[in-house]
C-alpha cells in the first residue's frame, strides 16, 4: 500500500512535470517576443519570428539592431561613409565592384557601413518589395529610414553614400546631418550635392567652400516667383494641356516637370502638384533671401522637379532695390536691376512698359552680368524721347521709393 507521503511525492512530480510540459512561458519563441514592440521597426520590415531564418542575415528591424549588427566600429572620425550592397551590377564582377568601392571610402578615411538592402541577401521575398533593385516607393522609404538613423548617430559633415543598383552609375552623397536638420524643419544654409562613378575616387567635398553651393552656379529664383510658376504649371498639367508619361514646361527660364512611367493611369490634380512641388522646394537649400536653386520630390509613381535654366548673379545678402538705364535718343534701352523683377523675368516690367504706351520691341532680358552685383539686364527698342516712361515705369515695379534716371547718349 503506497503511503499519503509516497502518494503525494509522486502527485507533486506530476503536476511539476505537466506544468513544464505546458506552460506557456517555456514555449518555443514567437513573433509576440519579437513584434512586442514596434516603434523602432520600419513599417515596411518583416516583423515574424526570426527562428525559422536563423541561419541567415537578415535585414535590420530597428534602430538598436542596425547599431549592433551593421555598423563596423572604428576610431571615430568627422567624416563617415555609410555603404550599401545595392551596388551590384550583373554586368559586372559584383565582389570587385563591392570591394572597389569600399576601398574608395575607406581611401577617403571614411567608416564603412555595409550589408543593408544587399540583393544578394534578401532574406524574405516579402519583406521589402522590388528584392533590392533600388526602385520604388519601398526602397525610397527604407533610404528614408536608415538617412534618419545615420543622421542620428552620427555628428559633424556625414555623408550617406548611396551607389545606384541596377546602373552603377552617378548618385548623390547626402550631408547625413544637414538631412537631419531639413527633417526637423530647421533652416538648411548649405548643402552640397557631388556625383558618383565606379571606378573613380569620389569627390567628397567640403560644405563650407563656396564653390560647393548651387548659388555658385548661378541658377537661382526666389521662393515668391517659383511659387508663381508652379501654380501656373501646375494649373496647366491639371487640365490636360501638357503631354502625357512626362508633363512638363518651360515657364519664365525655368525647366519644370512630373515624371512617371508610361501606362500609369494616373492624371495630374493641381492641389496635389503643388503641394509636392512646395516640398521640393522648401526641402532645399536656401539662404536668408529664400533663394532657390531647384528640387526634386518622388510621391508613389510620379516623380515632381524643377530647376532654373538661367544663370544669373550672386544674389547681394540684405541689398537695397536698386536699377540703372542707358539709353540712345533713337530709343535704344538698357536697364538692370537687383531685388526687383527677380521672378518673373521681366514680364511685368515688359507688360507695364507697354502700359505707358511706348511700344517696346525687340525685348532681350536675362538674368547675370556686370560687377556691380546687377541682378538681371534688360535689352528693348521703343519710340524716340521714351525715357521719362521707362525711368517711370522702372520705379512703378521696383517700388520701394527706388529713383532712377536714364543716362541718354
């Protein structure tokens, strides 16, 4: 006969033992422990168990994994260099293109960051969309998130270079922190885009030299007169009356336009345009005088750009309007100015000329030229003892009490 003591033992070892057995703290690990938390993850990432792909190296899933798994440690420097392995060209030998461009960082003295979207490695076909060819609106905001991250870890002028991967080709390098500070809406005073090319050094340069600028280049316009011409291109491209698979214009100097891939059933809405053109815009380098030098904004299939065609003068920090105007008493005109007519290419200066009843032809007007800092230059032919119109006219759409008289030879 088994004793109350010897009945218990054995109870209590059941029971020990089914509880072990079934208890749900000892189950195998599920997604729960893994997905429990999700403010670090992409949206876009794959948040299952990573049991089943243990043996293989996926893609990071947070900002805490991308710092443990994926970034190489080294002697912290002022320049870093962010790498991807989207890189690869089947045309190429992809572990010399790899390697090549390692080396191309690294002879620049920069940190090297790899593995992240590397096609070769794609862990799960669902788990970004386009497995690593570098198009679409998946791969633009995985670039979006790790752009976020590096900036964050990093401080000083950081660059995030991002080869292209189907056509190794040319590709910016961002200023990873200058990113930042256009992410948290604060003002952008400089920022440098250079080009990429396999085989070459790349050219990494220095944000704080001049020639680095857009305004260098001389391609420029206020923020009021791309604002004028969006919404005037934008109007247009609503109603149809540009081409379609490329909707674009050349309004007042300026090269404008919607891209998008032939067969899209997709038809331009103004409201819609303008606001990608304004974030274009706006998520550019400017300086104190909202001067603009181009942008580009890519919203699902349509891509949204504008650049000035038109060089023109270094724009005067905090100068006054000002004009002047040479003249011939057979009606021959030059006149110049800065701060004023910076927008329109002279058009209403032209449209109020007209105005004053004194015929103007042969109207010449661009933006440039002279070392006293003339913002643009205007060419016309009008009718003889035309120039109490013209200094009138001038001082109409300068405004600002600006007094100018023509020097008639």
């Amino acid at each position: 006969m088994i004793s109350n003591k010897t009945l218990t033992f054995w109870l209590l070892g059941a029971l020990t033992w089914l509880f072990l057995l079934g208890s749900p703290t000892n189950a195998a690990p599920t997604a729960i422990s893994i997905a429990s938390d999700l403010s670090g993850y992409h949206p876009l990432a794959d948040t299952t168990s990573l049991v089943s792909r243990a043996d293989k190296d996926p893609l990071p899933h947070s900002k805490q994994e991308l710092k443990e798994k994926f970034y190489k440690s080294g002697p912290k420097k002022d320049k870093s260099c962010f790498f991807t392995g989207m890189d690869i060209d089947k045309a190429h030998n992809a572990a010399q293109n790899t390697a090549d461009a390692k080396r191309q960082c690294k002879a620049a003295k920069l940190t090297t960051l790899d593995g992240i979207w590397n096609k070769n490695n794609i862990v799960n076909p669902g788990e970004w969309a386009n497995k690593g060819r570098g198009e679409g609106d998946d791969f633009d905001a995985f670039l979006i998130w790790v752009s976020e991250i590096f900036a964050e870890e990093t401080s000083g002028t950081s660059y995030l270079f991002i080869p292209e991967s189907t056509k190794p080709r040319k590709q910016s390098i961002f200023f990873a922190n200058e990113f930042k500070a256009m992410k948290d809406g604060g003002k952008v005073d400089k920022i440098a885009q250079v080009k990429f090319e396999f085989g070459k050094s790349p050219s990494l340069p220095d944000a704080s030299k001049d020639e680095n600028l857009w305004w260098k280049k001389s391609k420029y316009i206020n923020r009021e007169g791309i604002m004028k011409v969006i919404d005037t291109f934008c109007d247009e491209a609503a109603q149809a009356r540009h081409s379609r698979q490329k909707t674009q214009a050349r309004l007042r100097g300026l090269d404008i336009a919607m891209d998008y891939r032939p067969g899209l059933n997709w038809r331009p809405m103004k409201d819609k345009c303008v606001e990608q053109m304004m974030i274009a815009t706006d998520g550019c380098d400017t300086n104190d005088n909202h001067w603009k030098g181009g942008g580009s904004r890519k919203d699902t299939d349509v891509t949204y750009h504008w650049a000035p065609s038109n060089p023109r003068s270094v724009p005067v920090e905090q100068a006054k309007v000002w004009g002047g105007c040479d003249g011939t008493r057979g009606g021959s005109y030059t006149v110049w100015g800065a701060h004023w007519a910076g927008d329109d290419f002279g058009s209403e200066l032209l449209n109020n000329l007209k105005g004053k009843g004194i015929s103007p032809t042969q109207w010449k007007f661009n933006y440039g030229g002279g070392d006293d800092h003339r913002e643009w230059t205007a060419k016309f032919q009008t009718i003889i003892h035309a120039w109490p119109q013209v200094e009138s006219s001038m001082e109409s759409v300068a405004g600002w009490d600006m007094d100018v008289r023509c020097n008639i030879h």
